[in-house]
C-alpha cells in the first residue's frame, strides 16, 4: 500500500463545484481560519500570487516552490511550522517530504492531474495520526476529470458543496 494511501480514512473530504468568478472568495474564505492551511495549486506562479494575495487580504500566507531559493523555503517552511503563518501555498514537487503536525485543512485550489498527486497532496498531515478535512475546488467544466480522479484514489464518500462542519468554515454565497 501506498504510503500516501494507508492514511487516507483519517480524512473528510468535500468537494466543491464554484463558478469562475465566485472561485477566488471561496478560496479566500477556506484560507481564513485560525488554524493552519495547506493550500496546493498546480504552478509556482499560482502558489506565488495566491500567497501574496492572501497576505495583502490579512491572511498570513507564505509560498513553497522551485522557484525558492534553499535558503527561502526553509523561512517560509519554518514560518509555517511555528505558527507565525497559518497558510503555506505549494506546488506538488516543493511540498513533497514536507510534514508539519496539525494542518487542520488541505485546500486543492486546483484538482491535481492524478490521483497519485491527490493521495500525496492530502497525505501531508494524516501521517500524524489526526483527523482533518480535504477540499478540492473544481469549476463546472472540472467536475467529469474530478470525479474520475477521486474515484481513482479510492472515492472516500466526498461531500459536495458545504463549508458546514470545516474548521472555522461557513457556507459562502454561491
């Protein structure tokens, strides 16, 4: 079994289905809560300019990518760690080996390509033996590739589209 895999009843997962325009307020809003935010999206400058954007709206952000110097991610790896930020926004490749305890949310602000990526994406924080929840944004035009994907990491009986019962969370206007 997969390591990735083996802890994967320890999450709840949700899945929400936004509109273009309504995607950035959801993702603010999942951001926003007083415990720690893994956020992943699929490119280094999504991950930069999300974590800007936070930051710029008061969410204490920082980002985690190739494009980092060594020397930069350890800061903003430790930021996270020590609670000084609440949200790490990551690439896949620069979050990889990365383990922090008590992430209560992992936030996919964009579906990964594969159910691979999935697993290990909301496999950061499960290895500490806690339960915490996972959310996966999609646009309409995502949901046929997303519900495939899920299906393939083994469809843990997803919730779709409530912030009712998330850390912090309440339900958004749609």
């Amino acid at each position: 079994m997969d390591e990735a895999t083996s802890h994967v009843s320890a999450m709840t997962h949700h899945v929400f289905e936004v509109h273009p325009d309504r995607k950035k307020d959801l993702v603010h809003e999942l951001a926003s809560g007083q415990g720690r935010r893994l956020l992943f999206t699929r490119t280094k400058h999504q991950a930069k300019n999300l974590a800007k954007k936070l930051a710029a709206q008061g969410v204490p952000a920082v980002d985690l990518h190739g494009n980092l110097s060594q020397a930069k991610r350890d800061k903003n790896l430790a930021a996270f760690s020590d609670g000084s930020v609440r949200v790490l926004v990551a690439t896949d490749v620069a979050a990889r080996g990365v383990h922090v305890d008590e992430i209560e949310l992992v936030v996919h602000v964009d579906p990964p390509a594969e159910h691979k990526a999935y697993l290990h994406r909301s496999g950061r924080t499960a290895r500490a033996g806690s339960a915490y929840d996972v959310v996966t944004v999609m646009l309409p035009e995502q949901r046929r590739d997303t519900e495939s994907l899920l299906r393939k990491a083994g469809d843990q009986g997803q919730a779709y589209g409530s912030l009712h019962g998330l850390p912090g969370g309440h339900r958004p206007d749609r």
